[in-house]
C-alpha cells in the first residue's frame, strides 16, 4: 500500500471513481464510486491495486471487504443501447454519474478523484446545483487507493455480470464471452465474423459496426 495515495485530510471526504469495460464488444460500461476510511486499519487495505493486475476470485475478496468497509460506495451502468446511441465517451460519463449518486446518497463527500483524462462536471441530488469538486488523474489506479478501490469494485460487478449474462444466454458461449469478457480477442472477432452480432454486442463499435453497416 506504501505506493498508493491515501487522502490524510479527515476535514474531507475524498471519492475515487474509475470504469470498466469501455473497450468491450459487448455488454454495458461499469463506473464505481468508493470513498473510503480516513484511518486504515484492518492490512487488507494493503492488498488493494488497480484491479487489472488481480485475479478474480482475490478481486471478488477485496470487492467484499471494499464495500463492507467502504464509507460509502456506489455503482452504475450504461447500457449497450445508451453506447450505441450517445457514444461510448458520454455512456461512460452517465455510469460515472450513476455510481456517484448512489455513493452520495448512502453518505456525501467533497471532491472526486477521477482515473482519466476527462470528467463531465456533475451536481448529485442534494448539493444544491453546485458541481462537485473533482481532479482527474491519468493512470489513477495505480496511484491513490480510492481509486484502486473502484476500479476493483467495478471490474468485480462486471466480472459477475458477464458470467451471468452467458449463463443466462447460451448462444453467448461460442464467442469465449466468458473467457474475454466481450473484449475483442482473436477468437472472439473470429465467432463475430463467422456468426454475426448478437443483441448484446455493441453495434457502434470496430467490427460490429462494419458488419451492421455490410
């Protein structure tokens, strides 16, 4: 935990927010929104990274510590048709926004830190139309542990609903959605070129648009 950031300022509550699943092929686009104790006690803390270098049963552990632990925390999603309709940058936005009002609503906080670029100001129900506070912080998963904390939760949440999507659909199984969690692998663009796109994939993007628009 020694390389990760952690707010020392008990005056504020700080939310680290970070998504998933942008770049999938399939399936929604997950944010979440964590804010977390001023005062780490418990050494699970120090097990806590950007979630891409987790396995996923440990993922799945940390993801039940995080938020049994959490001062609050939030998810949201976007759809596969909000993606196809306002573009994958705003979809991501609105699931950010969506994990930020269900965190603020269970408890307020002060500031935002963001794992990104770019950050669509919001004002979550209760803060009286001023935007909250915000910082974003490229590769911020790997730095400040709210944000590591997020991007577990919200790589957990997909993980989960991915599996259950192709348990519930079976016709799901022969493009490896399980394996690749709708990112585009090889064997995946081969099932896509063979069979066509589901009504799970994401009609806008790389090669599911080139076959909408064939």
């Amino acid at each position: 935990m020694a390389a990760y950031i952690q707010s020392s300022d008990t005056t504020q509550f700080v939310a680290g927010v970070d998504e998933v699943a942008r770049g999938t092929f399939v399936g929604p686009v997950v944010a979440a929104c964590v804010v977390l104790p001023h005062i780490l006690t418990d050494d699970k803390y120090r097990q806590i990274k950007d979630s891409k270098t987790l396995s996923e049963k440990k993922r799945t552990v940390l993801a039940e510590f995080i938020k049994n632990n959490a001062i609050t925390y939030g998810v949201g999603t976007a759809s596969v048709e909000e993606i196809d309709d306002i573009n994958i940058l705003h979809a991501t936005m609105r699931a950010m926004h969506r994990a930020i009002d269900e965190a603020y609503k269970k408890h307020p906080f002060d500031k935002l830190l963001i794992d990104g670029q770019y950050f669509k100001g919001y004002t979550p129900a209760g803060l009286d139309g001023e935007l909250l506070d915000y910082e974003c912080i490229p590769k911020g998963d790997k730095h400040y542990l709210s944000i590591a904390a997020a991007s577990i939760i919200a790589k957990d949440y997909h993980t989960t609903l991915i599996n259950d999507m192709v348990e519930q659909h079976q016709e799901l199984a022969v493009y490896d959605i399980k394996k690749n969690k709708g990112y585009g692998t090889p064997k995946h663009l081969a099932a896509i070129n063979t069979h066509g796109i589901t009504e799970f994939h994401r009609k806008t993007f790389g090669i599911c648009k080139h076959l909408r628009d064939t």
